[in-house]
C-alpha cells in the first residue's frame, strides 16, 4: 500500500480502496489533529473517482477512546465530528469501519456511521454518562436504530459495555474476524463496493417504538438506579424525542443537549471526579524511577471478616495466599466464608468452576505464622488492639524475608507504635482496606516515617492490580477516611442530643445521595464494634463527644444493631427496618439528664453540620499535609462511602458553593455547637478570602 501522513492519520491505497487509519497514541483521541485528519481523508476519498470504497482503522492497541478530554469546555476547533459522522453517513460510496480493542464513545459514534463494521476482539461501549453526558454526534440517533431501544438505552444511559460475539449478536456490527483485521476490512469494503446496493445508512434505518409507558418505566429505572443524576434521564427523553423526530432535527437536538449537560455542576464534578482519580494514583513520594517489587505470594494474617475479603481480593488477582488463623476452627470457618463468596459469584454467573478452583488451589490456610515465610507481602488483619497487633506484626517480622512488605490493615491506631514492632520499618506502611475488602474499591495506603518509596510505590502497584483505588496519606488518627466519618458521627451524634430522629438524618443524608444514612450503616457495622471504638478513643475526645454515650447506652440495653434485631431501629425477620419508641424514650432519658432540651431541627441544619463537619476536617487534612491534595479527599468519600460522585465529593461541593459561603456557615455553626468542633480551617479561611477553592 502507498501510504502518507495527513496530521494524525495515515491515508494509504489498497487497491481501489482507500484506508484512513487513525495514529494519535496513547488511546487514538480524537482530538483536533485526528478530525482534521480524517476531514482531509475524506476530501480525497471523495474527489477520487479510480476510489469505491473506504476503510477507517487505527493503529495501536484500540480504534479509538473517544473525545480528547482536554478539549472540554474549551472552545473547540473545525471540523466537528458531528460533521465528519454526517459526511460519513451520507457517503455515496461505502465505508468501513475496521475496529479492534476498544471503539468508545466519539470512536463508536465515528463507526456507527460506517456503512459497515467489521472487528476482531473488541469492546464497544457509549460511557458519557459517567462524565455526565451523553453522546453528542449521533449515538442516541443512530445506535437504537441497529440494537433496539433496550439495550442502546443501556449502553447510553448506564454505560454499559458490549464485546464483539454480543455486538455481533445485537447487530452493532456486521461482521468479527480472527485473522487479519485490516485486509478483511479492506476485502469487506471492495465487497460492498461491487454490490449493486447502494450504502446501508444508519440514519435511514427506523427508529423503534418507544411508547409512553416504555419511557416511565425507564424513568422510573433510572431514578432508583441512578437517584439524582441529570443524564441517564435526559437519554430517556431523547430516545423518546427520536422516536418521533425527523432524524436531521434529532441528531441537532442531541447535540444541543449534549452541550447543555456539558455545563452542568453534574458533569463538572464527574469529569472532576475522573481526573481526580487519576492523580490519586500518583504517589508523590516516589520517584518516577523507582519500580515496584514484584508481589506474587501474599500472606494475610488474621482470618476474620476483614482478612477473608482481602483474601479474596488477592485470589481474584491471581495471587497465591497463606491464611493465617490462630486456630484450626478460625480457618475452617474462613475457608467456608471464601468458598460461599464464590458459590455465589457462580450461581450470578460471574464466575465459572473452573475459575473458582483455581483460585482455591492457591489459598493455604496455617496456623503457624512461620509459613509466612516465602511471602512477598503479608497484610495484617486482626482486631484493633495495639498490643495484640504489636506481637504478630513483631512475629511476622521474625519469620519473613528482609524484603516482604509488612502492612497493617489498622483503621485507628498510632502507625509509628506499629511500625516500631518491625526490624525493617522501610518496609513496613497501612494497607487501609474498606469492609467488605473483596468489593470496595478503596484503599487507603497509609505512610510511616520510615515507610521507603519503593514499599508505597508497590502497594500502589498492587491496589492498582486489586482492581481498586489506592489513595496514598499520612499518619494521623483514623487517616483520612475514618478522621473524617468520625466528625460526621460526632455530628450526627450531637443532632439527636438537640432534637433530630435517627430517622429523620438517615433520610437526608440518603435524600442527599448517600447510599445509606449513619445510623442505619451503625446498626449494620454492630454497636457493639462502634463502643469498642470509642472506648478506644474516648481519651482524646471533647467532652461533649464523651457525654453523647448514645451508643453505649443502647448496647447496655441488648441494642447490637441489626445482628440482634435491636439497635437505632427495629429490624423483622426480613431485615426491614422501622422506627422504635424505645429508643425515642431512651433519647429523652439521655437529654434530661444532660440537661439538653429538645427542639425542632430542619432538614437544611442536618444537613449543613454533617457536611460541613467533612468539609472542615478535610481542609484541615490538607493543611497539615495528611492529604496531598483535596481532590484525594474527593476520591476517599466517593469511593469509600458513597458521597455521590455527580457532586464530586466533599471538597468539591463545597467549592460549588463558595468558600465565602461555607467559611460564614461555619461561623455560624462554631457560636451555635461549640468553637472546639466548627472552628474554621485555616486553609478555608485563606481560599475564601480570594474566593478561591478547595479543589479545580
């Protein structure tokens, strides 16, 4: 083939067809150079008439990832993909797409408008939504059109991916190969060149029926789905517009709303919570030079509820585990616990036997902490009990090699008292799983004074390898994820003192977005482990937060939570929960003594103290240095516990809302609760004065 460069795409002839291919590394964006490219492309595909036909491929590892991201909200440049789709679609002689690793978004959308599509192993998907948008040049017009409103809804409104056998099934494309992608494209394209047919355009396939019943139902889907989020809803509205719609007027009508979401604070936070993910992953201790040690055998020490979900996280990694347990009957119940989590993830069709065997050929269970030994990496698991966690941490230093990283998985307690049980303290940090840890996306990988690079740049690499995110902070009591809750707490704490229900901040924390309230994820957690904790703080707390003993008093009264059907609520046989007068009655008892009469709480002050608790607190992580950046705070509360990641997070909300407004908010609060809990922090105090933010 002779072959030339146009910007970022390389215009070559095979024959009487012509191949445009798509050289724009690392992910082939289409960013300005591309489009301009495959504009140029086109010109001479259609000036040339010794041309019939038309291939678009690309080089590298996939077809294309879609939208250069730096391009939004800037203004952008001609030509338009709208344009280059449209010219596509409406080509006299026929075009194929060539299409292999990933085509997403603007990728598919350029396919789509392909007369045909050809692809060896691939995925196609349309994931706007998850920046809070949706396709803008031609994905809600054209795709219902080849797949049908069910599943085009669910790739446009939930992301959802498609690989080649389900899209070959669906009709996404026409054809899959095994071999030589490109000469079967190119051998695709004369074929349809010779056909006396004229092209198949999408846009004048029909739309299907989508009648008014279809449309509540998939509103009323995504709203419990997806509460709260702008985009998935506006995809409904647009495939009910395009079932009606001329397509010319609905594919300027998608692009219209499109550009509208693109201005949301929905789709600023999203886009925000994606990059601020991406800079999570940097650890900025580390020098770009230093590389992770390679982790093939992990111990984990402590067969609890915390170590099986981490040993399943391992295993599902292809690692290979020792499990340690201090007794045979510890293990034997771990071992079930493992087992049952993969029986379940068989009969869900996530997993097949044979997968689930060969992850538990490499799980060995011990009751010896000396077959810890060939490890490369040994978590430790057990109860918070400093003493307790000193002695195994001290027998597994015994027992491993100089290089095995030693991490702890401790919520709570002082880093340096841990690190300080170890001979080889650079190689010893927190490995800060989130319960339960074979599901949770987060970890927190925690740095002790000594802790080398090389020890966090390999627990980065192997959270990354988990499947999770890993945001790297400093020591400090409860990092940052549990410093912070526990101001929430102490807030939702000193809310039932002045007045407020369980009930009634659960409901506006979850109306808020939240996937569940404080007090109804207490009942879940055991009040139990909650009194342990704050025994375990109860040293350093204030004394209003010690004389808010609300959860000592309901396990003194047999209240576990939901393990023994008691705790801020009632739960029946079914775990449905519901108000309790008694612990109504045991509040009044708790204000009466405390001389703390009740009065009526809005919704609005609920919601301000528990917010700004977190607002407060993570500005002062930042400050002292505990967090490198705001946005990490960002990541550990929408991935740790649910903060809605379409308002970013703490630090972003309230940089939405001006930090004038949130320092005079805090002000307020710090003559109404107590100084000691709302003083301002000193960074807020500084960003207000310029109107600046917490986070971009």
């Amino acid at each position: 083939m002779n072959q030339h460069a146009t910007t970022s795409v390389l215009v070559s002839r095979a024959g009487r067809v012509l191949v445009a291919e798509i050289d724009n590394s690392p992910v082939n964006a289409l960013s300005h150079s591309v489009r301009a490219g495959l504009s140029a492309a086109l010109d001479a595909f259609e000036r040339d008439d010794g041309v019939e036909a038309m291939v678009i491929a690309a080089r590298g590892k996939l077809f294309s990832a879609g939208a250069d991201i730096t391009e939004f909200g800037t203004s952008m440049q001609q030509p338009f993909l709208g344009d280059i789709v449209a010219r596509l679609d409406g080509s006299r002689k026929p075009v194929v797409a060539a299409i292999s690793g990933k085509a997403l978004g603007g990728g598919l959308e350029l396919a789509l408008a392909c007369h045909g599509r050809i692809a060896s192993a691939a995925a196609f998907a349309l994931p706007e939504v998850r920046l809070g948008i949706l396709p803008g040049s031609g994905g809600v017009v054209r795709l219902p059109r080849l797949v049908g409103v069910e599943q085009a809804l669910e790739m446009i409104a939930e992301g959802k991916e498609l690989n080649s056998p389900e899209a070959l099934a669906c009709g996404l494309i026409d054809r899959c190969v095994d071999g030589d992608l490109l000469n079967a494209a190119i051998g695709y394209a004369a074929e349809l060149a010779a056909s006396s047919d004229a092209p198949r355009r999408t846009s004048a396939l029909p739309f299907p029926p989508f009648d008014e019943d279809r449309q509540e139902e998939a509103r009323k889907r995504y709203a419990r789905k997806y509460p709260g989020r702008e985009a998935p809803q506006k995809a409904v509205e647009l495939f009910a517009m395009a079932s009606k719609t001329p397509f010319d007027d609905a594919a300027r009508r998608e692009y219209e709303v499109c550009k509208e979401l693109l201005t949301t604070s929905q789709s600023r936070a999203l886009r925000y919570s994606f990059q601020a993910e991406k800079a999570a992953r940097r650890v900025e201790t580390v020098l770009n030079n230093v590389q992770p040690r390679e982790i093939e055998r992990a111990g984990v020490a402590g067969a609890g509820t915390m170590g099986r979900g981490i040993t399943v996280a391992l295993l599902n990694a292809g690692l290979h585990v020792t499990l340690y347990g201090r007794t045979e009957t510890s293990l034997e119940r771990a071992r079930e616990a493992v087992a049952k989590t993969y029986a379940s993830a068989v009969k869900r069709g996530r997993l097949t036997e044979e997968a689930v065997n060969d992850r538990l050929s490499r799980l060995t269970g011990t009751t010896g902490i000396s077959s810890m030994s060939g490890c490369d990496i040994v978590v430790e698991t057990i109860s918070e009990d400093l003493d307790a966690k000193r002695t195994l941490i001290s027998a597994i230093d015994g027992t491993v090699g100089d290089d095995t990283i030693i991490a702890t998985n401790t919520s709570f307690l002082d880093l340096e008292a841990l690190a300080s049980a170890t001979s080889r303290p650079q190689n010893f940090a927190g490995m800060h799983f989130f319960n339960p840890a074979n599901l949770m996306k987060l970890v927190e990988n925690v740095r002790a004074e000594k802790s080398s690079a090389l020890t966090l740049a390999t627990l980065a690499a192997l959270a990354h390898r988990l499947g999770k995110i890993a945001v790297t902070v400093g020591p400090s009591e409860g990092f940052v994820a549990n410093r912070m809750l526990s101001k929430r707490t102490r807030e939702a704490l000193f809310l039932l003192q002045d007045g407020a229900t369980p009930a009634q901040v659960d409901r506006v924390l979850t109306e808020f977005g939240f996937p569940v309230g404080p007090f109804a994820l207490a009942d879940m957690a055991g009040l139990d482990v909650l009194a342990a904790t704050r025994a375990s703080r109860f040293d350093g707390m204030s004394e209003r937060e010690r004389s808010a003993d609300i959860v000592e008093r309901l396990v003194a009264a047999g209240r576990l939570g939901r393990k023994s059907g008691e705790g801020y609520y009632r739960y029946d046989a079914d775990g449905r929960k519901a108000e309790d007068p008694a612990v109504a009655e045991l509040l009044e008892i708790h204000r009466r003594e405390r001389g703390i009469g009740a009065r009526q709480i809005g919704d609005a002050e609920v919601l301000e103290r528990c917010l700004l608790a977190l607002v407060n607190e993570g500005a002062n992580l930042v400050d002292e240095g505990t967090a490198a950046r705001a946005s990490d705070i960002d990541v550990v509360w929408t991935r740790g516990f649910g903060f809605p990641v379409h308002l970013g997070g703490p630090m972003f909300w309230a940089s939405e809302r001006g930090l004038p407004h949130i320092l005079d908010r805090l002000r307020h609060y710090s003559c109404a609760v107590g100084e000691e809990f709302f003083a301002p922090s000193p960074l807020i105090k500084q960003l207000a004065a310029d109107n600046g933010r917490l986070v971009g």
